[in-house]
C-alpha cells in the first residue's frame, strides 16, 4: 500500500468538510461492530441504499450476531434476502459467517491483509470494515470512488478493465488520511453517490469545482471510461403450476445456475418464446401428470425479468392433476407438493414469490 498522508491532502481535506453537512443517516454509520458492517456492505452489493436498508435491519434483526447467521440453515438466510437478488451473495455471506466461527472464535480479523482472507471478501469489502472497524488507512475502491477520482484527476483507464484498480487504488491510497481514514472513505463513497453523480452531478455547487479536470476540461459527462458490457441473452422459461388438491409441486433449484437454493416449478427451457401445443403435451407425458380437463386454465402473459447478464422471458402453465404425479416424478426431477403454507416459508426467486402471491 501506499504510504497514507499525516496531513489531509486538499481531496481530503474538501471531502472531510463536504461530509458532515451533507451525508445521509444511515445505521450502519452509527456502529464499530465488523460484523454489521460486514452485513450491510454485503446487503448494498449491487442494491440501492433505500432497497437495501429494510433487509439490513431484518437481518440484524435475525442474526443479531455472526454466531446466529452461522448457524441458520442455509434455506432460512435465502428466504430472508429474497428480493434482493444476486443470490450468490447470500450463500457466501453464510458460508463467511461459519468461517469466521470456525476459523477465528467468532471474531472478525481486525486489519485488512487477514480480511482478505475470508470466503467470499475482495479488496473493496476488506478495506470497508477494516477502515470503518478498526481505523485502518486503506482506502475502499467501489463505483461512487472511480467516479470521483476520474473526475477529478482526469484518469482516463477503463474502469471495468481489472489493470486499472490498481492505478485507482494508488490515487486512492495517497489521499487517504492516516488520522480519519473511516470519515474519508465514508465521505469519498458518499460524495459519488449525491454529488458527483453519474448524470447530472451538481457541479455548480461542487467544494471540487476548481480542483477538478473533468470540470475544468468539459469532459465530467466523459469520465469515467467504461467500457460497455457485452449484450444480456434471453432465455426462455416456461413454468407448468402442477397442482393437486391444495398442494402445489416445486422443486429447488441445485444446478450451478440462477437461483441456485431457491424454490421453482417444473420447468421447461426452450429457445423461441412461444411453447407449441405437441411440446407442451410432450413436456407433461414426461412428467408423467394426469391432468383435470374440467379446470383447464389459460398460461399467463409473458413475465419479463432482468438479471445482471441476462433476460428472461417467462409464462406460467397454471394445471390441475386428476391424480399426483408419480414417485418416479418426483425423485428423477426433485419435485414435491407443497401446501401453501409451506409455500410461503420457503425461498424463491423474487419472480415465483410474486406469481404466488398473485394467484393464492
């Protein structure tokens, strides 16, 4: 790391001053625990502040310690974070939490060399609880800080191209003061987020104004450099709603793909987005399912849903059994029958959980 300065750098300096007036109030920003910060920095990957802010607080309401978020079953952690997605998130954060159990007696690593090795925490995270924990100088590096510092000191790298964290982090590491490392990475990450904005920062009333390149240059509307991601793909899910009686059959979701431990229906993926009627009839003989024609329903419109790199397209086959599906059903594809009670504890994508509570 670089060496961090004794004395506020004019970055810092500006930043430090801008920060108390401005900044909003948010829990996380009133504890010294690692493992709540640890929690909501977690929650806030890829999640806006005001979505992210109940599911801190419900989490911290659940787990109030790592020992309880270790211990949970992993389902229970998954039905608690449905909604938020990134779903992967949730499983890491569980498998972290028994880490830091097993491995360190419950108790957080208190620098950042150590942090980094936990499952599951990279550069950015590490140096979060290190500095807000433990008032380490190391400076955090998230979207909000490549802004500001492209801004401001006119670097023109790639942002999403990984040899560029380090220049960043050098930038970065140089202003950091070493008597107030939390408020300034605090102050950095928040002056991204309400001031120098991604579209239309408010430049006019910016403490940076006459410190700052981009401005300075007319490029602020130019930077940071980011280089485009490659176009999501669409995919096609066609959902048959098995139910019989006042069960509904699901199955989890255990292959390495979406919603990886979450709770779906019966499946079929196809490539074009209308399911023909001999494929439909093709798809049911496999399950084996015996239909009750007297209560057919129409499938729904399609359901469009937006991940980070793909699309989905997605109808719901809603079916009434005249009989249960067979055991042979059930243990080849891992479906079971749900009451829906049941239906409710159990965690599933934000998408399933929505149709279910559409069509009670």
């Amino acid at each position: 790391m670089t060496k961090t300065l004794s004395h506020p750098s004019f970055l810092a300096s500006a930043l430090l001053a801008w920060y108390p007036r401005h900044h909003r109030d948010l829990p996380w920003r009133h504890t010294r625990d690692p493992y709540a910060i640890w929690l909501s920095e977690v929650i806030l990957q890829q999640t806006r502040v005001a979505q992210g802010l109940p599911y801190y607080e419900t989490f911290l309401a659940a787990y109030p310690t790592v020992q309880d978020l270790a211990a949970a079953p992993e389902a229970e952690v998954l039905r608690y974070w449905q909604g938020l997605g990134y779903y992967s998130r949730a499983r890491n954060m569980h498998r972290t939490a028994q880490q830091v159990v097993a491995e360190y007696g419950s108790k957080f690593p208190d620098n950042y060399a150590e942090l980094l090795k936990l499952r599951g925490i990279g550069p950015y995270t590490a140096a979060a609880i290190a500095s807000f924990a433990f008032d380490e100088a190391v400076a955090v590096l998230d979207g909000n800080v490549y802004r500001v510092l492209a801004r401001i000191f006119g670097l023109h790298s790639d942002i999403a191209a990984p040899s560029s964290r380090k220049e960043f982090q050098a930038v970065a590491d140089q202003h950091i003061p070493a008597t107030a490392p939390a408020d300034f990475n605090q102050a950095i990450m928040e002056f991204g987020a309400i001031q120098c904005t991604p579209a239309k920062p408010d430049c006019l009333f910016c403490p940076l104004q006459s410190t700052c390149w981009a401005f300075q240059h007319g490029q602020v509307a130019l930077l940071p450099v980011k280089s485009k991601a490659k176009a999501a793909r669409t995919r096609y899910f066609h959902y048959f709603v098995l139910r019989h009686g006042e069960q509904t059959y699901l199955r989890e979701r255990r292959e390495k793909d979406i919603w990886q431990g979450l709770y779906d229906f019966a499946l079929a993926e196809t490539t074009v987005a209308e399911l023909p009627p001999a494929e439909l009839v093709r798809h049911l003989d496999a399950l084996g399912a015996t239909l009750d024609t007297s209560q057919a329903a129409e499938p729904t419109a399609a359901y469009r849903h937006v991940l980070s790199h793909q699309k989905l397209e997605v109808r719901f086959h809603p079916m009434t059994l005249a009989k249960p599906l067979p055991e042979a059903t059930l243990r080849d594809l891992g479906l079971r029958a749900y009451s829906l009670a049941e239906i409710e504890t159990l965690p599933k994508p934000v998408l399933i959980a929505n149709y279910v509570e559409q069509n009670r």
